[in-house]
C-alpha cells in the first residue's frame, strides 16, 4: 500500500490548496484515496450548519448509528473551499505526522506552480 511522503508529496497538498474543489490530476486522487481512509473507523468530515454558506469539522464515529461529533471548539468556515482545506490538512496531519500550518490563501511551496 502507498504510504504519503510529506515531503515529496507536498507539491500534491499545493495542488489541492489551489483547487480543493474540482478536477484533481491521478497522483493527487491517489493521496486523497488514502486520506479518506482511517483504520479506526472514525472520519474526519465536514458537516453544514447552513447550506452553501457555514460548515464546521466533525468527527464520524466507526458505528454510524452513533451521532457525528461537532468539533464546536474548531474554526467555523464561511467557504466550502477554506472547509475542504481544513479537512485535509486535519487528514494530512493524521496520517504523516506532519502539520499543514498555512491558510489556504498562503502558498506552501515558494515556487507555488505543481
């Protein structure tokens, strides 16, 4: 099974930065298959407080019958896009150890074209 490099894979986390929403390009599909996955069960996931214009990050529990924990504490993002950042680097964290820290309006590579 691919495991995410943080490092050389980073020009695929610029990628969705840019365009979280949308066509992603095979290499970048390949690391969001991997990020949508979690062994325990338990799913980080966006969830809509007002349609089309607030959502927050929850938590999915292994047992769907179980309600989806609201991380009230979290940001409240007013842009599907910011949502959809913040969701995968909530993921990316998770699965290589490494934080994300950048807005999505901040570029993470100097030369920021993938």
């Amino acid at each position: 099974m691919y495991k995410i490099d943080p490092v050389k894979d980073l020009p695929l986390a610029e990628e969705f930065r840019k365009t979280p929403v949308g066509h992603h390009s095979p290499n970048l599909m390949r690391v969001l298959n991997l990020l949508r996955y979690d062994p325990s069960g338990y799913q980080i996931v966006l969830v809509t407080l007002v349609p089309f214009k607030e959502w927050i990050l929850g938590t999915m529990p292994p047992d769907r019958d179980e309600p989806i924990v609201l991380h009230s504490e979290g940001e409240l993002f007013t842009t599907r896009e910011d949502a959809e950042w913040a969701v995968f680097c909530t993921r990316w964290r998770a699965h290589t150890g490494h934080a994300i820290s950048t807005t999505r309006d901040v570029p993470l590579l100097e030369d920021s074209e993938c």
